[in-house]
C-alpha cells in the first residue's frame, strides 16, 4: 500500500513559519476539529475546543452494554493515509503506534436481489477481477475493470482540487467540468456518454448486479444514483485503489488516538461547552460567546460548517448542502460465535432498486420498505464479551428527521437474516439507532450525514469553502470543503491548518 501511503504528501505545520502565537478556539470536537486543533497546537498556537457535549468525535461514537461493543458512526476507514500523515507531522509515535490498523479481506461481500453473490478481495485488481467472471459470469469482471480504469482517470483529475487543496475561488470550473471519462454510446440515433452514475452502470456496466456495486457507493453516502454525476466514480475508485481499513477495538479507537495527541499537544478541552455566537470587532473574529454568557477571546474560530452562527455565503461562493439523508442503524447482540471465515461487511442489496430510490429521493422521502442493508460482522474480540458471542450492526439510508417504526427495523433484520443464519434465533437484544440519535450528537438537522464533495452536476455536490467572508473564521469539517467521511474531515482539519499557518495563498499539500 505504498500508494495509500504517499497519497498526502502534506503540509508540515512547523513552528518556524508562524508569524506569532494566536489564541484560537475551535467550536466543536469532531474529527476535523481534532486534525485542525493538533496541527496548530504544534505550529505554536493556543487552541481551545469547545464541545457542547461531554465527549470529542463528533459522529465517531460507540455503544457498549453487556460486554458488547458498537461503532454508531463510521466503521471503515478508507484514505488512512489522511491520519498516518497527522501523526507524522504531530509527533514522534505513528498512528500505527497509537492504534492497530487492519485491512479487511475481502473488502466486501455483495448479495444481489437474484441471490448471486460476490466476494471482491481488498486492493486487487486481479483478485477482484476473477472473482466477478466466477460469479456473475464471464466479461464481468473486465467491465468492472475498465471501469476502474476510467474511474482512475477522474480521480488524477480531481484528487488536488478536491482533497488535498482549498476550494479554488473560480470553483465553477469544478463545478461544470465533468472528469469522468464516458465510453460514448449509441443511443436514440446520437452518441451519448454516461452523464449520472446510473447511466455508467446501465451502459458501460450493463449487468443490474455490478450496476447495483456501483450505484451502493452512492448510496452509502446518500446520494441518488440517477442524479449523481459519473464523476462519483472516484468513490468505488478510491476503496479499489486503497484499500479498505478497520481499527482494532473499533473506529472510536482513531479518535481516542487524536484525542490524545492533543492533549499531547497542549490543546485545551472545555466540555459541555455550547457555543451560542461567534464575536467579531472590526471585520475580523473576536472570540465566541457560550450559552452560559461566557466570553472567550480568541484571534482565530474554526467552526463546523453546520453551524448556525456563520456568516451568510455570498453570491458567487458554494452554498451549503441541504436534504442529504440519515441512517437507521441497529446493533444486535448474538449468542454464539462469529463463523471462521465470515466477512466483515456484507452489503444485501435492496430487491428492487428503482422502488427503494423512489422512496428515499423522491418527492415525498419514507423510510425504503425493503433497502439495502450493510452488514457488519467485524473479526474483532474487544468487541464481545467473550468468544461465544457476536456483535452485528445493520445500517441503511433513511431521510433526514424520518420517524422510523418497527417495520422498519424488522425491515433490516429480515435482510440480514439472508446472511447470518439463525439470526433471530440466536439474538440477544437490539439497540436501534435513529436520525434522532445522529442529530443530538453531531447537531446535523435531522441527523443528515454529509457526503464527500464531487466535480460536476453544477457544484451541487461541492461544500463551502473553509474560508469565510469574516477574517479569522473558518469552517471545518464535514460540512464544508472537502466533504464528509474520515479521510475528507480529516482533510479540512489539514487545509484550515495550512490556511491560519501558511495564510490564505496556502495551496495545499507539496
């Protein structure tokens, strides 16, 4: 994985290149904030993070009961090189000190509505390869990969601009370019190519079941498959290219460990600390104002990009997403051990796709009657009490703010029950999680989950730039530029950085 490992050549914060110590305060401990926060804590600067909860990590929760343990927000890691690249730059330990990183394999099992099934092999071309000609038929895997080919293609183009580099100010160019490169198709008696996610799998694809590999990227991330762009072919890319990575004891474990460097780093933690209003005196930030009255000075603020309190963005700069959906999530407890063999994640693809898309994109958003559902059975003792028994937890893509029923999680067990055998046989108790839950913790409206930014379709998947129009503010997170997941809030955390360090003609990583 000597690619993953170079894919962020970074900035490096070094104290020399400070102009002066300034005192920042950072709203909020999320994933980003944490990157930001020890970053600067390193280049010099006193920083302080206020978190209106009592715990850092923003939607990187767990849940324990019973001996039992669960991730309730990311479960995966992909692009660790994003965090390798903090450690590095914050301290003498490696991230590989601080937690135990291992690659899952195979990167995931697929069961489609037929009930076909496919195991791809983490990070292997040729492993992934054959195992589609096997299971879904000769030609199917050399379509997948010419498509990963062509998905490289748009990744090379978009990897600075949208990872490693601040927004650029002429966005628009991002915005009306499409990077993937469509194999053009005869259709209607014109050559077309491939303009939405969709398109690529029902013309260049043209198998329902990798058709439905494809578009589950999108979904995972709530994004309508018939309206994303093909540019999204960057997300089935980068897992492809990079691996897909879990941290022992959970991925709770990786914000322990930035956590901790941060307190390494003399970052200061004030908790249940509700920040009501960002100060400013003079056409630049003054500090923040707490629910309770307190005033805390400070020359720099880092928000979320969610946060109420920002300045309005002006005409020409990308607005903040909106109508992004949440998840259900239910974690079971099971008697009994996890099989030698089993997969971590399994993903049961939804019986009809274009009926679940309906319902979670379509003018009146419900809860999916039947929906994909992910699977994870994660080989991991922390997790149990004991070796006779086996935490699962199920997820899938519900709207934003939805009310979930019982039929909705009995929904998600049925799907599993495809899976794990004896499911309900063997299972214990059940902990559902609903958008509810997410928006208490994270303060997202309806517990929507952000996405990572994409090129095309308009900007309409781009987020707002981490510089503000109030000098000395800047958003951080996944709400704002690069996008939602852990490598991309990780990455705003390291742009912000670079931007207060190295000024506002940072252009990312060299």
């Amino acid at each position: 994985m000597a690619a993953a490992a170079g894919l962020i050549t970074s900035l490096s914060v070094a104290a020399d290149t400070v102009t002066g110590m300034a005192g920042i305060a950072v709203i909020g401990a999320g994933m980003g904030a944490l990157t930001a926060a020890a970053r600067l804590a390193v280049a010099g600067h006193r920083v302080t993070v206020y978190e209106r909860t009592q715990t850092y990590g923003g939607a990187v929760r767990r849940f324990e009961r019973d001996g039992f343990v669960f991730d309730t927000g990311p479960t995966l890691l992909p692009l660790p090189a994003v965090y390798r690249d903090l450690f590095v730059k914050t301290g003498k330990e490696p991230l590989e000190s601080c937690v135990e990183l291992v690659q899952v394999d195979p990167s995931a099992r697929h069961v489609f509505a037929d009930g076909s099934e496919v195991s791809l092999p983490n990070a292997s071309r040729a492993g992934v390869v054959s195992a589609l000609d096997e299971a879904l038929g000769a030609g199917a895997g050399q379509r997948w990969g010419d498509f990963l080919v062509r998905a490289r293609e748009a990744w090379d183009r978009t990897r600075r601009p949208l990872l490693e580099e601040p927004l650029w100010p002429n966005w628009s160019v991002l915005a009306d370019r499409e990077p993937y490169p469509a194999v053009p198709h005869k259709r209607l008696l014109r050559t077309r190519r491939a303009a939405t996610l969709a398109e690529v799998g029902a013309w260049e694809l043209r198998d329902p079941r990798l058709a439905a590999m494809l578009e589950g990227h999108a979904l995972a991330y709530g994004l309508d498959p018939r309206i994303t762009p093909a540019s999204a072919a960057v997300l089935p890319y980068m897992e492809h290219a990079f691996g897909t990575w879990y941290v022992r004891g959970g991925m709770r474990e990786l914000a322990r460990a930035v956590y901790e460097r941060c307190l390494a780093r003399r970052v200061e933690f004030v908790f249940g600390a509700e920040v009501a209003r960002i100060l400013d005196k003079d056409g630049r930030t003054a500090g923040v104002e707490l629910a309770d009255g307190t005033v805390a000075e400070a020359d720099f603020v880092l928000a979320p990009g969610g946060f109420a309190g920002l300045p309005a963005r002006g005409e020409g700069e990308v607005a903040p997403q909106r109508g992004l959906p949440s998840r259900l999530t239910v974690l079971l407890a099971l008697r009994g051990p996890r099989p030698e063999g089993t997969a971590h994640r399994t993903v049961v693809h939804a019986p009809d796709r274009e009926a679940e898309r309906e319902s979670l994109f379509g003018p009146a958003p419900s809860v999916p009657a039947r929906p994909t559902v992910t699977v994870l059975r994660p080989d991991d003792a922390r997790l149990a009490p004991d070796g006779d028994h086996e935490p699962v937890t199920l997820s899938a893509v519900v709207p934003a703010g939805a009310q979930t029923s019982d039929a909705s999680v009995e929904a998600l067990l049925d799907a599993a029950g495809r899976v794990v055998p004896g499911l309900r046989e063997r299972l214990l108790w059940r902990e559902v999680r609903t958008p509810a839950d997410i928006a208490r913790e994270t303060g997202a409206a309806g517990g929507a989950v952000p996405a990572p930014a994409l090129a095309a379709a308009g900007g309409r998947l781009l987020h707002p730039a981490n510089s503000t129009g109030l000098q000395g503010l800047f958003t951080v997170g996944g709400w704002s530029h690069p996008g939602g997941g852990l490598a991309h809030a990780g990455m705003s955390g390291t742009l912000v950085s670079g931007l207060i360090v190295e000024g506002p003609e940072f252009r990312g990583s060299r």
